[in-house]
C-alpha cells in the first residue's frame, strides 16, 4: 500500500544551489552587456528574476497535487496536443535569426520546444503504463513512436536539430526503463541512421560544425571561433577560477556567454574545482531522481520521475560537452544557468513533479 513520504531534502538541496548559483552565474555572464548595446545584461536578469519567480511558484504548486492525476490518458493526451500546438504556433510566428523557436505576446517570449520536452516525459509514462503488457512488437510501440516523431519533426523544423535528437534520446531511454525489447532499439535505431545523416546533411551549418568540432583550429575565424573560445575560457580558470564577476573572456571573445557558453564562464570564473561542484550537483539530482523513480508505487511515477531527471540531467550534460569541446555545437541551454525563462520554469517544475513522485512509496 503507497505512503506518504517527507520530501526529498537532498534533491531539494541540489536543485536549489543549482538555482541559486545558475543566478550569480547569470549576473556575472551579462554584465558586461550594459544598458544601450544590442543586448542589456540589466534586461537579461530582470527577465530571469521574472521567470525565476513564477518558477519557484510552479514548483511549489506542483507539490500540492497527486501526480497520479497526469497519469490519465485524456491528461497526457491534452498536454501532448497543447505542445504540439504550441509547436506548430512557433513555427508560423515571424522568424528570430532565421528561425522559429519562440512565440511572443507583448514583451514575453515563450519556447514551445521546452514545454515540449516535458509533454513527451508526460505522455510517454501514461502510455507506457497503459501499454506495460504489450510492448513487445512494433505494433505495440506505432502510437507512441509516431507522438515522438512528430514533435521530434516539428522541433526539427524550427530548426533546433539538437533538441530533436535530445527529444528521441529521453524517448528511447524512457521505452528501454518501460521494458521495450533490445531487438526493438536496433532496429530503430538502424531505420533513424539514414534519417539523421539526411538533417546533419540537409543544412551545411551542421557539416560545418562537425568540421569545426574535428579541427576547430582549421576555422578559428569562422565556425570554429566559438568553440576554441569557450575552451580557452574554462582552461584559463585554472584549479579556482579568477574569481566571482573576474572573467575576462565574457567581455569580447566568448559568444552568448550568458546562453549557450555560460558554462566556459563557469570554468573561468569558479575554475576546475567549481565547474566539478556544479557537474557533481547535476548528478545529485540525476541519484535522487531515479531514487525517487525505484521507489515510485506505480510504473508511470517510475517512468515521470526517470524521464524528468534524465531530461533535466542529459540537456545538462549536451550542453557542458559543447563548452568543453566533446561534441559539436548545439543551441541547447545549460538547465538553471542559461539565460532564458522557458527554460528555467520547466526545470523546476520538472523539479517538482520528482519531488512528488518522492513523497510517494509503496
């Protein structure tokens, strides 16, 4: 019979001082934007402070109901129908750096491929439940593979191919916890080989920026630029950093220092010994996470919690790899420390629905 339990402290904790520090981070990566250039660092934090507020209060009010209340078919159903919406509004929204990532009301912009990432986690853990007994053919797997390849194309199509993949990734790690067969994954995967190499080919800023990863050197002034600076930012931290607001590479080398980088000015500013804190809090929260999953009294507490915390964690992971130089560039924020208010929001509801799934046990 399921229990009550307190909530997790520890992931909590872990959220929390990645939230905290995501902030100062945050403040320190736009300062030197000040008010008249093309981007205002002091426009950047209010915004965030803005998205950090209603954030805390989504969490906080994602741990006053019973999580099993998504669980229902018509609930997921609706949350995957609303992303798709959402999806499909971005795209015929007037483009931003040609692309179609963001639909704006007024002064507020909202990334439907984030909430996306959540209704997928969402819809995946009804259906996989729902399906627990049948899972063995590909008939069985038609509906859900066919939700994923549609927001995967339609994320596909903004274009952000890295969230694409990211998407189909958390999916299939989701189907393997549900209990999907391994001859399933090599089939499919086999069948999504051609699909890949036909998007990195179908746009030659991808090509370019696999050569780019390859030998950044070779393009230090073009597609390279980004990566050799970003790495030149987290080596010249040293074991402690420069110190809190003493970067230098933020000022004019390293791109979106307050986006997609913020990490190189993690390494330089809180040097080696920080950037590890910050990599270890991030697999904190993955422990917790799938701690909360194990002990979940049902399959789809097991698979939200799992899927939210790979989710957060991954993204994480993609986006420290680029900083680092272990993978190509991709425009995928760095949880809790990108600048970027969908963003933010969605990680800490994600945050409470694990928190929620936690206080539940058989």
């Amino acid at each position: 019979m399921a229990k009550k339990l307190a909530t997790d402290r520890v992931l909590l904790g872990a959220a929390a001082i990645l939230f905290g520090t995501g902030l100062l981070m945050l403040w320190s990566a736009s300062q030197p934007f000040s008010e008249g250039s093309r981007v205002s660092g002091e426009a950047i934090m209010a915004r965030q402070f803005f998205w950090a507020v209603l954030g805390v209060a989504v969490m906080l009010a994602s741990l006053r109901f019973d999580y099993r209340v998504l669980k229902s078919r018509t609930v997921a159903f609706s949350i995957l129908g609303v992303a798709m919406l959402l999806l499909l509004g971005a795209l015929a929204s007037p483009s931003v750096n040609e692309t179609n990532r963001w639909i704006r009301l007024g002064g507020v912009s909202f990334q439907p491929s984030e909430f996306a990432k959540l209704a997928i986690v969402v819809f995946l853990a009804s259906e996989f439940e729902r399906r627990a007994r049948s899972l063995s053919t590909f008939r069985d797997l038609m509906a859900p593979a066919f939700s994923v390849g549609v927001v995967a194309l339609l994320v596909y199509l903004e274009p952000d191919f890295g969230s694409s993949i990211h998407i189909a990734l958390v999916a299939g790690a989701m189907a393997f916890l549900a209990g999907v067969p391994l001859r399933m994954f090599v089939v499919g995967g086999l069948a999504l080989l051609p699909i890949l190499a036909i998007g990195v080919a179908s746009a030659s800023y991808r090509l370019d920026r696999i050569l780019a990863f390859l030998d950044p050197w070779a393009q230090r002034q073009g597609t390279g630029y980004q990566l050799i600076q970003s790495v030149i930012a987290v080596g010249s931290g040293g074991p402690l950093g420069r110190g809190f607001m003493k970067g230098e590479q933020k000022t004019s080398f390293l791109p979106y220092p307050y986006s997609d980088f913020i990490f190189g000015v993690v390494g330089e500013e809180l040097g080696f010994v920080g950037a590890v804190i910050i990599v270890g809090l991030f697999l904190v929260l993955l422990w917790r996470g799938l701690r909360a999953a194990q002990r979940a009294p049902d399959l789809f507490g097991r698979l939200l919690a799992a899927g939210l915390s790979m989710t957060i964690v991954s993204q994480a992971f993609i986006n420290m790899s680029v900083v680092l130089g272990l993978s190509p560039t991709k425009g995928i924020p760095l949880p809790f420390f990108s600048a970027g208010g969908t963003s933010l929001v969605l990680c800490l509801l994600s945050v409470g629905l694990v928190l929620n799934v936690s206080q539940h046990t058989d």
